[in-house]
C-alpha cells in the first residue's frame, strides 16, 4: 500500500469485502483504540445519545458480532460517561 492510500485509509477498512470481514477489522480497530490517548470529539449529551443508538441496536441481534461490538463499545461509552 502506498503512503498516499495509506493516508486516505487510516483506519483500514477500505479493504473489507464482506459483513465477517468488516466485523473483524472493527474489532482490530478497537482493540488498537483502548491503547490510544483519549481525545473529545462529541459532548457528553451525544455521547449518550450514541451509547444509546448502539444499545438498541446490539439488542436487534445478541449473537451477530457487529451487533455484540455495538454492545460493547456502548458499554464503553457509558462507562467513561460514568453512567
């Protein structure tokens, strides 16, 4: 990959091709985010309002790993909301 693709991918996703794929590169994505320095980049109020959305949308499907990885960074969310 090139620098210059690199640079407009920074998150990798680009080269997923199916719901599987997608499901495994976000969970590398947030496993290299828990190592990361935090930043803000919403309020707290949307930052709820996102905990929320990702909750009700973790319960469409309990077994499906996108929707336990929206559980799980809703848990998260709360958690640092200290909700």
């Amino acid at each position: 990959m090139s620098d210059q693709v690199a640079g407009q991918e920074p998150f990798e996703l680009a080269a997923v091709r199916n719901r599987e794929d997608y499901a495994e590169a976000l969970t590398r994505l947030i496993d290299r985010g828990r190592r990361e320095r935090c930043i803000a980049l919403v309020s707290g109020t949307e930052a709820y309002a996102v905990a929320e959305l990702l909750g009700q949308y973790a319960q469409l499907d309990p077994t499906d790993k996108l929707h336990q990885l929206a559980a799980t960074m809703a848990s998260r969310i709360y958690s640092r909301l200290g909700a």
